[in-house]
C-alpha cells in the first residue's frame, strides 16, 4: 500500500497569514493525488484533484502543486471559513490512501 | 442537484451483520463509480471499498475483505455494503462518495453525510 505522510497534523495561523501543507507519498505517484476539506461534523469536500487542478466554485485562495512523492497544499489568505482538517488522497493505486490529516485553526 | 443519503448505522454487537444503504439522487447514478470511506471517531478518513458503474468490479480494503461486500442496485439508485462477522474496531462514520470516473478509483467528488456504526456488547 502506498502510504501518505502530511504535515503538520495542526497549525495554527492569523486570518490573512499563508498555510501550508505538505503531503509525501511512499513511492512515486505522478499526479494522482487530491486535496479534500473536513469541516467539524461535516463529510469531506474535494478542493483539488490531480495536484493541482482547483475544482469548480473553490475559493482561489487555495491551490496545490507538486508531483511524483512531494505535494503542497497552500491557503494564499487564512479566511475564518477555512477552519477545518485538509487530507491528501492518492488514486495510483488501490487501495486509496489518505494522509493523517492537518487540523488549521484561527490563532 | 447532487445527492447521497445513507442510513442503516446503529449499534450492533461484535460478530453481527449491518446493511448500509446509499440513496443517490441528481445525477445518473449507473455511470459512476461508488466508494465507501469511513472515520473512526477523531481519527482521519480511511478508504473501504469500491464498486465500478456496472457492478462488475469491485475492491477492498485488506482489514474488510471476506467481511464487507458492496453492491449496487442501478434501478433503484442506491449503493449499499453489507458488514458482517462486525468488529469492535469497524466503529467508524461510513460515508458514500462518488467517483468522478465510471470504471476506476480516482476522486471523490460528491460525499453523503454519513452513517454511524457503532459495534459494542
């Protein structure tokens, strides 16, 4: 199974400032890999599919890039509607596999 | 618009059978490929199974193989997974989610809200 590491697993940031999340795969992925967002009590949304492509109707605030085992996940401008766990997911191979998730909350 | 509701969670004792169900509304449901995905509580998401648009093809997760079975009923729209010989440790918020893609795993783009299975004597 290809496993996913992301870090940090919690940030804590200021409306306004950058976030950034990583996300390193065990073994060379292409671009196969998605960005999805968790808000608490909520089922997780898909922000970015295939590393890099912004799915329709979300904030450009976000954006994602990388390729092969090393992926970044980045927030431009912290807004309060961001609080939330972000997960990386690669599609590869099967099984799907998901990152630990990182939790960004408002400093 | 687009939609997922499953339902069939509760509290089942270890080692009993539980049937979720996965109602699929706005979109033509016979084209996409369906997933379930669970959550243990406070912990992070983690892929269970697939099914291809037509039924002919279908995957696992290890820790569910010979345990879990997911079907589909095109006719009537709806996705379910079949849970026996129920551990302690499936206790988790199952989700269904749709794939972009009919005839492969890539990325799910539409999500329910999710069902709670709680296994527990």
């Amino acid at each position: 199974d290809i496993q996913m590491t992301q870090s940090p697993s919690s940030l804590s940031a200021s409306v306004g400032d950058r976030v950034t999340i990583t996300c390193q795969a065990s073994q060379d992925i292409s671009n196969y890999l998605n960005w999805y967002q968790q808000k608490p009590g909520k089922a997780p949304k898909l922000l970015i599919s295939d590393a890099s492509n912004l799915e329709t109707g979300v904030p450009s605030r976000f954006s994602g890039s990388g390729s092969g085992t090393d992926f970044t996940f980045t927030v431009s401008s912290l807004q309060p509607e961001d609080i939330a766990t972000y997960y990386c997911q690669q599609y590869d191979n099967l099984p799907l596999t998901f990152g630990g998730g990182t939790k960004v909350e408002i400093k | 618009q687009v939609r997922l509701a499953e339902s069939g969670g509760g509290v089942v004792q270890p080692g009993r059978s539980l049937r979720l169900s996965c109602a699929a509304s706005g979109f033509t449901f016979s084209s996409y490929g369906m997933h379930w995905v669970r959550q243990a509580p406070g912990k992070g998401l983690e892929w269970v199974a697939l099914i291809w648009d037509d039924g002919r093809n279908k995957n696992y997760v290890d820790s569910v193989k010979g345990r879990f079975t997911i079907s589909r009923d095109n006719s009537k729209n709806t996705l379910y997974l079949q849970m026996d010989s129920l551990r302690p440790e499936d206790t988790a918020v199952y989700y269904c989610a749709r794939d972009r893609v009919a005839v492969a795993a890539q990325m799910l783009d539409c999500w329910g809200q999710g069902t709670l299975v709680t296994v527990s004597s």
